[in-house]
C-alpha cells in the first residue's frame, strides 16, 4: 500500500489524502472544504480503479474556478499514476 498526500490549488480543501493497494483507492480524506460532499466523495471512490476515478472526475468544476476538490483529486490520482 502507498500513502498519497496532494496540496491542491484553487479550491477550499487544503490537502488530499489517500492510499493506494493494488491499483485501487482507499481511506481518501480531504482536509478542508464542505465537509459532507467530501465525505461522500470518499465513500464513492473507495476500492475502485484509481484510473477510471480519475478519469470520471477530471475536468469537473466548481463555478468559475476552473477546477474543484474532484478535480483536484484527479490531478492527485494523474501525480501518483505519473511518476
């Protein structure tokens, strides 16, 4: 398993955390942010392909930032994929 920590940029969360077992997303967390959606995010995503996360949530946006928290965790998920 591989801890992930992301500071994202343009949004209300402060930091994503979450780890990686075999290609598949657990325990994410987000520090920051509303709180609910969040949460519920996490519950979402937990134990799917990190990949095909990312690729659902890229590119989606939270009014006029040109970015949000899913985003966010895209890029974080695009970061840990790319390295």
């Amino acid at each position: 398993m591989e801890h992930v920590t992301y500071t994202p940029s343009g949004v209300c969360s402060k930091q994503i955390d979450f780890d990686v077992e075999d290609g598949k997303i657990r325990n994410l967390a987000y520090i920051g942010g509303c709180n609910g959606n969040l949460k519920a995010i996490g519950r979402l995503v937990e134990g799917k392909d990190v990949k095909e996360i990312a690729d659902i949530l890229r590119g989606n946006q939270c009014g006029a930032r040109g970015t949000s928290c899913a985003d966010q965790l895209a890029k974080a998920i695009d970061g840990f994929l790319n390295k």
